[in-house]
C-alpha cells in the first residue's frame, strides 16, 4: 500500500508520517514539494496522494490519475483548492482532514483583542523606545457587539470562547444550531453588518459566499468595524477592504488569510518582488494585522492532520467506510 505524500515539511512532519506510515501498514514516498508537472510522477505506483494547500487544477488532477491515483486527500479542513468538478469526472475521490476547532478559534480570538488594543502599533512603538500613548487607546469587549458568521465547530468554540467576556454575541449560518443559542442570537447578514461592532469570519468558501463582504456589505456596517478573517481569503473582497480602511469605514483588521495567496504560504519569499499588491497594500496599515495562514498551527494540529490524512489513505485502499471523504 503506497502513499506519496507532497508539501512535506521535514521540520515537523516527517517525523509523524514516519511513524504513522509504519503503524498503518503504508509505504511512503516523502516530498517536500508541492505538486507540480515536474514531480507528478513521483507518485507513479501510489493510489493516494497527501497534499497541503496546494492550487489541484484539472491539469494536475489528470496527470495524478495518468500515474495511477484513486484517492486524494488535503492535510486541511477546507478543500476549495481542488477541482472537486475535474476530480470527479477522473474519478478521483477527494477526502480532507479536519483538525479539532479549538486552535483556530483561539487565533480568531487573540486577533479581535489585538485589533480593539491596537496591538499592531503598540509593538512597533515599543520596538523603537516609543512609549508614548497618543494613538493607541483601545477599547474594550465588554462594550461591543461581537458578530460570527458561521457557526460550524470553530465558529461555536469562538463563540463559547467570547461569551466570558462579557461582549454581546451575534452569529449567522445557513444551518442554525440550537447549541450555539446558549451563547448568542442568530441573525441576518443584513442584522449582522447593522449591529455588529467586530466581525469574525468561519465560512468555508462557496460560490455563493465568494466577496461576502465588499463594497455593498461594508456600506452598511458601523462606522470603525473591526473584521477579523482565519478562514478564507476570497470571502472578502480586498479592493473593496483597502478602501474601506482608507476611508475609515473600517477601523481595523486582522487578517490569517488573504485573496491570492497561493505560491506565497508557506515559502521564504523575502528576496522576491511578489505579485500581490493587496497583500503589500494591507500590510502597509498600522491597524491591519496580516499573518500568513497558520491561525491552525499548533501541536495538536499537525499530528491529527498526519496522522487522520494516512487513516483515510488505509481505509480507501481496504474498500472501508471514510468518514473524511469529501467528493
């Protein structure tokens, strides 16, 4: 039972697929790169394939199904990064693997203080002996009206997480959970962009919620809205942010993922001109805090995104019911 498993990072993976392939049964092929023409037939005697957050076109799809792979499974949660439609005209069966919400909905979190702080300008002043107080007073939880658009596992831990701090709590989702009643009222999205003082997003990414939030939406949110996003770039619209910010419509951000950021995540790009003015634009603003799709990074993460990536490999290979197939 082969497995060759792309975008391996020696620093904290290999290690994991190493024992995990000997507990499962599974011979692996290591690569610390991701999928491209050149190395496809690295996979050539494998029927799956372990990926990161790499762009699957139906170009890479069809040269893995010339190779002989069945099955392709993403180390993440979200799965918008592959041709789900080509994937399934070749007859290739999609799985994920999902990591628990508590990670995630901590950064979420943590970026919400640090945007109503103004952490982001106060670490720059302090990094240069500035230790003065104009510009940098804060505000505070329990005066604001935190919104959560989503309220899947991440989005109801988020809201568990908000609800010691006294903040009035918002939510909306297609599917409403009566768990999630416990700690806040579901509303419209039109209610959500009325009311809310932060907006946190935990969506996956559709074609009916791509640019969810762009130039109509952020008109009719309050004036100084703080939006927080760890989940998917393209449910905002980054010319439409820019621009709000620079108006101050938008009084902060904080920003895990961004539009376009495939080939930027998880390279050492520092000597490279990169082609993402939005990125650079946003990163230019004092109260903006981008950082570079890790919001999931933890210890707990990586080992059950291994280890669960390998358990659905075995389980397809034996004919067995999977619990992490997606298409």
């Amino acid at each position: 039972m082969k497995v060759t498993v792309y975008s391996c990072r020696e620093f904290d993976e290999r290690e994991l697929f190493v024992k995990y392939g000997k507990e499962l049964g599974l011979e692996l092929t290591l690569c610390p790169d991701a999928p491209d023409r050149g190395n496809l037939a690295l996979a050539k005697g494998s029927e799956c394939v372990d990926i990161l957050t790499s762009k699957m076109t139906r170009e890479l799809l069809a040269g893995l199904k010339e190779n002989g792979v069945r099955y392709l499974v993403t180390r993440t949660i979200g799965y918008d990064h592959i041709d789900l439609a080509a994937a399934k005209e070749l007859g290739i069966t999609v799985a994920n693997a999902p990591y628990g919400p508590h990670g995630v909905a901590d950064y979420a979190v943590m970026m919400i203080l640090m945007s109503i702080r103004k952490m982001k300008r106060i670490i720059e002043r302090t990094n240069i002996q500035d230790y003065s107080l104009k510009g940098i007073q804060g505000r505070e939880l329990k005066d604001l009206t935190v919104g959560v658009i989503g309220t899947g596992r991440i989005g109801e831990t988020v809201l568990r997480n908000l609800s010691g701090f006294g903040c009035r709590l918002i939510a909306y989702d297609l599917f409403e959970k009566e768990g999630v009643r416990n700690y806040a009222e579901y509303v419209s999205l039109e209610e959500m962009w009325k009311r809310a003082d932060v907006i946190t997003l935990h969506a996956p990414l559709t074609e009916d919620n791509y640019h969810m939030i762009g130039e109509d939406s952020i008109a009719r949110m309050k004036d100084g809205v703080v939006i927080v996003n760890t989940a998917r770039g393209g449910l905002i619209d980054s010319q439409a942010l820019i621009a709000g910010i620079e108006s101050g419509k938008i009084g902060a951000a904080g920003l895990d993922v961004v539009e376009h950021e495939f080939g930027l995540y998880y390279y050492d790009r520092k000597s490279d001109v990169l082609d993402n003015r939005e990125l650079a634009v946003l990163r230019g603003f004092p109260n903006v805090t981008v950082t570079h799709h890790m919001a999931f990074y933890t210890d707990d993460c990586v080992e059950t995104v291994v280890r669960d990536s390998l358990a659905g490999c075995r389980l397809f290979l034996e004919g067995k019911e999977n619990p992490w197939r997606v298409a």
